[in-house]
C-alpha cells in the first residue's frame, strides 16, 4: 500500500498541477458570485432542487478541505494535495491504479476540483485582515486583504510586516524568498517568490 499511495499521490498530482499565471493579471475570482447563481431560473425568488443540492455539495466539500488539510504532510507541497484526493478516492469505494484514480478526477470535474484546491491552500487571518493563497503549483504566494483596508493608509493591510507574519504563522517563511527587495507589491495584493529547491 505504501508505494501504492506514493504512486497513486504523484499521479494525483499529475493531474491537479495548473499552469503558472501571469503576475499582472488578478488570478482570483470575485468571491461574491455565486457559481450556482446560473442554475436558479430567473424571476423565481426559491432556488431549485437541483441548485439546492450543488450547493450542499459545495458547503460538504469546501468544510471537509478545511477540516482535513493540515493531516497531510508534508503542508503546501503537490504531495499534500494529492494525498487528500487519493484520501477522498479511498473512502469513496475507489482503488488505487491509476483508472480509477483518473475515473475519480473526472468526476469531481475541473471547476470543483479547482475549488478544492484553492480551499486547500489558502489561509484566513481576520486579526490581520489578511488571506494567504500559498499553492506550490504557482511561482508565488498571494496575499491579499480579506476585506477593505483597516488603516488610515489604503497600503495598511498589506505592510510587508503584517504579510511576513501571516507567512509566519503558516510556516512558510522558510520555504519563501526571505529577501523582501523581490517581494511584489501590486495593486490589491503581494506576491512572494517561493525559494529555489536546494541542488
């Protein structure tokens, strides 16, 4: 089993990588639409049954993430995610090889799948007014203002002090560009380079 899973948690990643985004462009979605807004039929105030169960599917899957992904190690690496799927696959009746990994990432689907991910590795700090996204597919880590800024300053929130220590706290700071000199400011976010792997 052990080099089952080892080799199930590669292809798994395989599978999940995303390709790396542009800087420049905001790579997150506005998180105040609704994705199942569509299937509610326009001018009826009462979603129906269909759109209901989505959603429930949605809610179950996002607090299953939350709950779960601190247990898979090591934390913000490919491994880490493809150990819950292949974790979700298993108690789902599904083997290990590699059709039935597959046949379980296809039906999952790439929009919810991508959810997952960014629900995987993402991290919220009310007390900072921060959110960290920190996916090891990406060249960097995103951190951005939960909400608008707390401080007199529009920058306030986004301090390269108050962003180290939300890196702090997550137990990145190790595995990022310690140099601030390369951290990026733009405009609604900061992006920090993770360190080259050692040779």
């Amino acid at each position: 089993m052990p080099l089952q899973f080892a080799a199930g948690a590669g292809r798994m990643a395989a599978m999940s990588a995303t390709p790396n985004p542009d800087p420049m462009v905001d790579p997150l979605p506005d998180p105040s639409v609704d994705p199942h807004q569509a299937q509610a039929s326009p001018g009826i105030g009462r979603p129906s049954a269909l759109a209901l169960q989505a959603t429930l599917v949605d809610f179950a899957l996002a607090e299953l993430v939350r709950q779960q992904r601190q247990s898979f190690q090591p934390l913000w690496s490919r491994e880490s995610w493809a150990k819950l799927l292949i974790w979700l696959a298993l108690n789902c009746g599904c083997g290990t090889d590699t059709a039935s990994l597959e046949a379980f990432a296809a039906a999952i689907g790439p929009s919810q799948t991508a959810r997952m991910r960014r629900q995987f590795f993402e991290r919220q700090f009310e007390d900072l007014n921060l959110m960290v996204l920190a996916d090891p597919a990406e060249q960097q880590v995103l951190v951005w203002p939960l909400g608008p800024a707390s401080g007199a300053d529009a920058a306030h929130d986004l301090a390269f002090d108050r962003v180290a220590e939300a890196l702090e706290r997550v137990g990145l700071s190790d595995q990022l560009v310690a140099d601030r000199g390369r951290w990026q400011s733009l405009e609604a976010l900061v992006a920090v380079p993770w360190s080259p792997p050692c040779s």
